[in-house]
C-alpha cells in the first residue's frame, strides 16, 4: 500500500521507522533512499488508517514493519513472495512487484492532475521527460496533492 501510495522503493518501505510518519501533516520522511538521499513523500489518508490498526496490533517500537528477528525490519524478499502471494490469491494474473506498484504512483498523480513537479520530486526522478507527455506543468503546494490511494473516497 505504501509503495503504490507514495511511491516508495521496496528498501525505502522496509527500512522505514515509527518516527518516519508525519501523522499531524500526512508525510512519510524517507531516510533511506537512493543514494543515501533524504526526501519527503505524501501519506494516504486510507493507508494512515490502515497504519493505525497495524500499530495497534503490532506495537512496532523502532522498525515500522517487523523482520522475524529481534530488532529487525521486513526483508525484501519477504515483501516481495507477500506482494506475489496476495496477487495470486486475488486472481490477479500480471506479475505484480514493488517496482510495479511504486511506477504506478506517477500516472495515477498525474490523472489525478497533480501538478508534473510534484509528481518528479516525490519519487525524486531525474528525469521528468517520461512524464512530461501526460500532461502540463502548473503551480501548485504539495500538501494539496490528492494522494491516488485516496481518490474516489468518499
């Protein structure tokens, strides 16, 4: 959910921790990124919910998503064989991956007319020319980017 909901990179989601989430402005910080970059991405008012109950039921203290070890995160592998299993199980038939679902992010921004630089500096592209072509640039704020977890909520 995250990975598809702001755009992260399947190390940015495994190494996440508790104090990455930005309740109060709805932002994940992302320390771990490529590069060894910092940045900021929108969080989803749905996957903030679903957080919530994770949190609740989990109680992770450090890492956000718990490794089988103590004191340890997901592996991505792990997320990876989860994310195929859940495919499988729902029928899909394409082969879905974190990679799949982080490239998603961009289009589904820029349907929802999300400005095209802001759809480059969330996922923090070089290259904005794959973009460029679904639509034009326009001033906007980031905190006023409808997340594409959230469209159609009501």
């Amino acid at each position: 959910m995250l990975a598809f909901s702001a755009g992260l990179r399947v190390v940015e989601v495994i190494k996440l921790k508790t104090e990455h989430i930005d309740t109060k402005r709805n932002m994940i910080h992302i320390k771990a990124a490529k590069g060894r970059k910092e940045r900021y991405t929108v969080l989803s008012e749905v996957a903030l919910r679903v957080l919530r109950e994770y949190w609740k039921t989990y109680q992770p203290k450090n890492w956000l998503f718990i490794g089988s070890e103590p004191n340890s995160h997901l592996t991505a592998k792990t997320v990876e064989k989860t994310l195929e299993a859940v495919s499988q199980k729902a029928g899909i038939a394409k082969n879905v991956t974190v990679y799949t679902l982080r490239h998603s992010f961009a289009p589904h921004l820029l349907e929802g007319t999300t400005d095209l630089w802001y759809v480059q500096k969330l996922p923090r592209h070089k290259n904005s020319k794959t973009t460029r072509i679904y639509t034009h640039v326009s001033q906007g704020d980031i905190r006023q980017i409808k997340n594409p977890l959230d469209f159609g909520k009501k």
